[in-house]
C-alpha cells in the first residue's frame, strides 16, 4: 500500500497496539485520513505480566479518549516463548524480534480477517528502536497470505515519534524504559 493513502471515509482499519505511547499517533493520524479505528492489543511478548497490565492501562485510556474500540487479546506468554525458543541469545533486533513481529502481525490478520477488516497496520514501526523495513516486510507477506492490505504506514515521518510523545505526556500515559520481553529487560 502506498504511503500517502488516500482518505478511505469510515473505511475500518485494525491497529495493532504495543503500548500506548506508540499508538497515541498513529491512531489520531489514521482517524485524520478518513479510517475508523479499531485498535488491538496483542502483546503475549511483555514481562512480567505486571508490566502487561500497566500497558494495557495505558493503551484503554488512549482509546477512550480517541472513542476508538479496542480489542483486547488474552495474555499467553508461553505463545511467546514456544515462538523464539532457540532465540532467547539473540541480541535486540536481530531473529527473535522479527519472529515476534510475525507473532503479532500474524494474529492481527488473523483478527482482521475474522473481523471482516480489510487492512490492518502496526503502531510497532512508530518506534525509533524498530526496522520499518522489516516490520513492513512482514505486515506485506502476512497480508497477502490473508488476502488483506497491510498499510505499510511510516508513522515516524512528519515527526510522528514527536508527536506520539506529546499525545502520550498530555494525557499522562505509563512511559515503559524496554521494549517488552525479558530477554530486552535484561539488555
């Protein structure tokens, strides 16, 4: 999908939600261009669950105050884990974090497809620390498995990381220091 998408009105779009610092943008700018947002929040990566439980927090009051549904998946760390064993040496952003993309990325078409949602993206790529490249990659390849679109969305550009960090400081949402797992936690 191109990077200027044309305004689709009320057209729906599931946004895969890691936190809700990364998301506070990427939701404002899709609802910008005409999408309804559908957020979901899929992240069986995070440790330890009290860490979940704080994100998940942040990500319900990002979505109350955007009015966008969200979608809240079970937490199942071990899905995780089954996933990147093997991995767990793997420095940041090398094998393990690319099997983890396609974990969530996997699950959210999955989503969307159940959900009769036509396209879907990432607030993952939003980030400084993530390969968009990558993750664009790997929303491309899983969406045409589905038979979706996958919003290859730079969500960095036009100083989105600024503006997703302003969105998150006004409404006072919980600032995480690690990406997520507790092979991260431990770097």
């Amino acid at each position: 999908m191109a990077e200027n998408q044309k305004n689709s009105s009320a057209k729906k779009i599931l946004l895969h939600a890691c936190c809700g610092i990364c998301s506070g943008y990427p939701i404002s700018y899709l609802k910008d261009i005409g999408y309804e947002v559908v957020v979901y929040f899929y992240n069986p990566n995070i440790f330890p669950e009290q860490e979940y439980n704080k994100r998940l927090e942040a990500e319900k009051k990002l979505c109350r105050h955007f009015g966008c549904e969200l979608i809240v998946e079970d937490y199942e760390p071990q899905v995780f884990y089954d996933c990147v064993k093997g991995l767990e040496n793997e420095p940041e952003k090398g094998l393990r974090c690319d099997k983890c993309f396609e974990l969530r990325l996997m699950k959210s078409a999955k989503k969307a497809k159940s959900l009769g949602i036509n396209e879907f993206t990432t607030s993952m790529v939003i980030s400084p620390h993530k390969n968009y490249e990558k993750l664009s990659e790997i929303g491309l390849k899983i969406a045409q498995d589905f038979g979706l679109t996958y919003l290859a969305q730079n969500f960095r550009k036009q100083d989105g990381f600024l503006k997703t960090n302003r969105i998150s400081a006004s409404l006072g949402l919980y600032r995480q220091n690690y990406c997520g797992c507790k092979f991260a936690l431990k770097n």
